[in-house]
C-alpha cells in the first residue's frame, strides 16, 4: 500500500511548464523534469506517456530552427537519464505518441517534429554502441521502431513516420557502425528484419518502395551476401504479387551490385594482353586501354561515400585557388584598363570637337563666353508691378509696407 500511494503521489505536472509560450519558463521546466527523471527510476507506461505528451507540446511551442534544433537534442538525451532495463519502453512510449498525434499535425509545424525523429533515432543507435549491440536488445528495439506500420492492410495513420524511418536509417546508423565497438553481421540483420517483413506483407505500394529504395538497396558492402538470401527466403512467402517483384528486383539490384566491386577490384587477368603482345600493340591501343583503367578508377572513387550525419557539422569549405583569385584579378584590371582608354578617347574627340568650332566662328564663341560671365538676374517689384534688375531692386528695408484692409464686422 505504501508503494501504491507513492506512485499515486508523483507530480507528473509537467505539461503546464514544457507548454508554456515563454521560453524561459519552458527551459526551467524542462531542467525540473530531468532531475524529477533521474530521481525516480521506477515509473512505468503510464508515467513515460505523459511526459512524452508535455514534451510534444514544448516542441510544438518552441519557434525558430535553432530554439527547435536545442529542444529536439535535449529531448533525445533524456534517454541516458532513464534506467536501461526501461530505455525500450522509453522509446516505445515515444513512437506511441508520435503515432497518436501525427495526424494532428499541420505543414507548418511537421518539419521540426521530423526533426525530432531523426535526432532520437540517432540518440538510439548511439545507445544500442555503447550497450554493445545486445542482440536481444537491437530486436526489441527494431520491433518498436516498427510497430505502427501497417502488417496485412492498406491503411495506417502512421505511415509518414515510418517513412521518415526509412529515408534517414542509413544517416544515422552508419557513423555508428563505423565506430567500435563494431556490430555483427548478425546484430545488424536483426535490426532489418522488420522491414523485411514490411517488405513481404505490407499492402501500401508507396511504403514498400520507399523500404526498398532506401534501405535495401542502400545497405553497405559487407552486407549485401546476406541480405540477398533472406530478401530471396521472403520473396516466396510475399503477400501480393508487387511485393514479390519488387523483392526480385532488389536482388538482382544487389547482384549487379556484387557483380561491379567484383569487376572493380579484381579485373579479369585473362583479359590482359600477355608481354610479348604487349609490346606488339600500337601506341593508340595502349593509350585507349589506359583510359579506361583511369575511368575504372575514378567511378570506385566516385562511388565511394564519406558516412557522416547530416546532423553533424561541416567541415569548412576549402579557400579559392591562387590561379582562379590571379584571373579574376587579370579580368578587373583589363576591364578597368579598357574603360580608361574609353574615356581617355571620349575627351580628346570632344576638346577637338571644341577647337574646331572655335577656328569657324571666333565671333559667335567670344560673344558666347562674354554671355556667360554676364548673368542677369532679375526680380518682380511688388510696388511698380514690373519687372525689374537686381541690382535696381529696391531693398526690402525701404519698401513701404501696404496696408492691409481690414474685414468689416457683420
């Protein structure tokens, strides 16, 4: 009884706080909540569900890319506050109110909450490295990252979400696998088997493309053996005849893909020209076959990919070459050379132009020059009601003032 009254009295008030409209107040209840989380590692669902719905408000409220961006990483870190026997339920409880509330939604406000998904979901795979990649945890985990899509039926008020899952899987799981400790095989093909099943069962085409798109066809290297086994195990048991197809196009995408780094990385040694033929070639063949081996090269290059989060800053960009920064500064200083000799010629033509009317008519341009400097000014005297010169103006000190007539009173 003791313990039931104690859990009846926790103070899961929170949501009045992280919904606030003043920031401030939503941080201070946001600090209040972790350390309310840390102090008590016996909650249960309950609990989780409604500190989950206070912080899908305080997304809700919070304005600005990186007002968001801070609340979404604070909120992902508040998995390494809850106890790791209740991280699933944690995450499970997550999803549920991303299910729940994901309709509700509008296109204002969908771009920070995919936000959110992608920055926890990287949170959950860093957790998954540092446990060591438990194999019974990575399924529980994959099971839960999987529960709202639609199993065996057309409709589903969750599928945008497990969209989102698909199109950033492979951007946050590889820095972790690239990172030690490293992953089994047999960890990592855990966490695909659900969308296998998705794969196989599901009846929304556009969920079973985007499945195939981004997480079957992107899957690295070492991985696309085994894969390619269970993808053709599940093509059997397919639900419908598209999932059938779209599993078998998939595989043989992943045996062309096999195909290629063979060819990449062992050519044919049966194909090459012996030394005596060698030596027989024209210098033309010679030169032809070595640009295909520099074109071989350079489409492995190509086709290799640095695996770094989006989330992660860039590094900076590389400054401008000294050649390009020489001729750009060549172009100024010709453009600005061709401007002078431009106006240089534009006065002389002009200053000709000007002697040659001066040699024609030296009267016309004596009496111009003589006009200039004499400039007649003139005014309007109110008194005389003329037009007179300036300089016969009477100043305005001895102008008389004319009365004014007064209005008569009625």
């Amino acid at each position: 009884m003791a313990k039931d009254k104690g859990q009846e009295g926790l103070p899961v008030n929170f949501g009045k706080f992280l919904a606030h409209t003043d920031k401030v107040v939503r941080d201070r209840g946001f600090k209040r909540l972790k350390r309310w989380l840390v102090k008590h590692p016996e909650l249960e669902r309950l609990e989780y569900m409604k500190v989950w719905k206070g912080l899908y408000f305080a997304v809700w409220m919070a304005d600005k890319r990186p007002v968001q961006q801070e609340l979404a990483v604070n909120i992902a870190l508040l998995l390494n506050d809850v106890p790791q026997e209740k991280r699933t339920l944690w995450i499970d409880t997550f999803w549920e109110t991303m299910k729940v509330s994901w309709e509700k939604l509008d296109v204002h406000r969908v771009n920070k909450y995919l936000l959110l998904l992608r920055i926890v979901l990287a949170e959950v795979f860093k957790d998954l490295r540092t446990s060591g990649w438990q194999l019974q945890e990575v399924k529980d985990r994959a099971e839960v990252l999987l529960r709202p899509a639609p199993h065996r039926t057309n409709s589903a008020s969750s599928v945008g979400i497990i969209m989102q899952l698909t199109r950033v899987l492979w951007d946050e799981l590889l820095p972790q696998l690239e990172q030690s400790p490293k992953a089994s095989t047999q960890a990592v093909l855990a966490l695909l088997e659900p969308f296998v099943g998705l794969a196989e069962g599901s009846y929304v085409e556009g969920l079973v493309r985007s499945v195939h798109e981004n997480v079957f066809r992107r899957v690295p290297e070492d991985l696309v053996k085994q894969l390619k086994k269970r993808l053709l195990a599940a093509a059997n048991g397919a639900a419908t005849q598209k999932n059938r197809e779209a599993l078998c196009d998939t595989v043989a995408e992943l045996e062309k893909r096999c195909l290629d780094a063979t060819a990449v990385l062992a050519p044919d040694e049966a194909n090459l020209p012996s030394e005596g033929a060698a030596s027989k070639e024209e210098p033309s063949q010679r030169s032809c076959k070595k640009k295909r081996k520099r074109k071989v090269r350079a489409a492995a290059e190509s086709q290799e990919r640095v695996n770094v989060s989006p989330l992660m800053l860039p590094k900076a960009a590389l400054p401008l070459r000294s050649k390009v920064l020489a001729q750009k500064k060549k172009r100024q200083q010709r453009l600005g050379l061709g401007i002078e000799k431009e106006a240089a010629q534009h006065d002389q033509k002009a200053q000709a132009q000007h002697k040659s009317q001066h040699e024609v008519f030296p009267q016309l341009a004596s009496e111009a020059a003589r006009k200039k400097k004499i400039k007649r000014k003139v005014s309007f005297d109110l008194n005389k009601n003329e037009v007179v010169r300036f300089s016969e103006k009477t100043p305005v000190s001895k102008m008389k003032e004319i009365p004014r007539k007064k209005a008569k009173r009625r």
